[in-house]
C-alpha cells in the first residue's frame, strides 16, 4: 500500500476508534411508580402542552430559530451518511419537520433546542432508522425498555420522529433532574457511561457548533 493510501486508512480506523468508544447506551433502572407516572405522562400521545407553546411569540421564536438552522442542518447532512440524507431529509419541508420537531419537544422539556441537536448528531448523525449494536433505536438513540417501561406496547414507534425525539429529551430531562442539573452528568447518565468524559464533552462540543 502507497504511503499516502496508508496514512487515510490509519485516519480512518482513528476516527472508527473514536466513534466507537463513544457508543454506549441507556442503562434499565428502577423508576419509583410517581417517576413512572410522570414520565408516562410526558411521552403521552395527549399533548397538554401544545397550546402554551403555540402562542404567537412562540410561534415567532421558533420560526426564527429554525430559519437560523436550516442552513446548518443541511451542511450537516450532507458531510452525514451519504446518500442517504436525501432519502431521509432531502427537501426543506422534511428538514424543517425535523427542527420544528426539535424545538418543540426540548422546549417542551425545558432543554436548549441546540443541545438536542448535538445529542442527535453524536448519537445518530441525523440516520432516523439507525439501529445500535445494543439495540438503542432512531435519531436519539433510545433503549426498547423505555417503552416497555412507560406501558407503550411497539418500540419500533422509536422510529417515528416526534416519538423518539419526545422519548430522548424526557429521559434526559429526567435524568437532570436526578443529577440536580448537571449536564456532564446527565448526558454520561444518558449513554450510559457517567463520570467518563468522552460521551459529554462529544455532545457539548457538538451544541456548541450549533449555536449562532
């Protein structure tokens, strides 16, 4: 092999390296039934907070946010698996479904609409049917026994848009919540690999990017 041919392939076996230490996945833990409760009501399809966050100025906030990112998110995609962005958000009005989506639910769950698209970006790029070695599904990454978990009876529901997103930003709301707000934490509680520093520090460099 060229020496040139050998130093792209020694790139890319570092970069698989790196991806593959960051995957991991949610880890099943017992949920108190008022947590279970709570948390089922969050994922409900019945969305009680739809109407307080389709007020005009939110409305107005949102559609400028997703104007910013749109761009962005179309840059994304194309350095994403190739090929297949087109199949999965090649028009603007699949592009703008999937902000829309994102904002509305981190909003929702009281979370930085760009951390969520940071989240997405480590733990899918942007592949909606991705499918982990663990079997973590969708953009978000989300563990089947979430929905076993929440009485929600087909995990392959993870695969619908606003399901998997509204599934991923609970879950990291909720695991907030247990870490008393700290999101180096939380998100190592998410990948199931608290206190190690790779999958944090991956997904904050990456909202970092997304912001203006």
């Amino acid at each position: 092999m060229q020496p040139a041919l050998q130093a792209i392939a020694a790139v890319m076996v570092a970069c698989c390296l790196s991806l593959q230490a960051l995957a991991g996945t949610q880890r099943a833990e017992p949920l108190a039934d008022a947590v279970r409760t709570a948390l089922s009501a969050a994922v409900s399809e019945e969305d009680v907070h739809r109407a307080a966050l389709q007020r005009t100025e939110l409305v107005g906030m949102r559609d400028a946010w997703v104007q910013r990112m749109q761009p962005l998110l179309e840059r994304r995609l194309r350095r994403a698996a190739v090929g297949q962005w087109r199949q999965e958000w090649g028009s603007q009005g699949l592009q703008r479904e999937l902000l829309e989506t994102v904002w509305y639910e981190a909003t929702r769950s009281r979370l930085e609409p760009e951390l969520v698209l940071g989240l997405i970006e480590v733990e899918s790029d942007f592949r909606k049917f991705a499918v982990s070695s663990a079997g973590a599904l969708g953009l978000m990454q989300v563990m089947p026994f979430w929905m076993r978990e929440l009485a929600q009876a087909d995990p392959r529901r993870l695969f619908h848009l606003r399901t998997n997103v509204r599934f991923g930003c609970v879950i990291l709301r909720h695991y907030l919540d247990r870490e008393a707000g700290d999101l180096f934490m939380a998100l190592g509680r998410y990948n199931g690999s608290r206190g190690q520093a790779a999958y944090p520090n991956a997904v904050m460099a990456a909202q970092a990017r997304w912001k203006p």
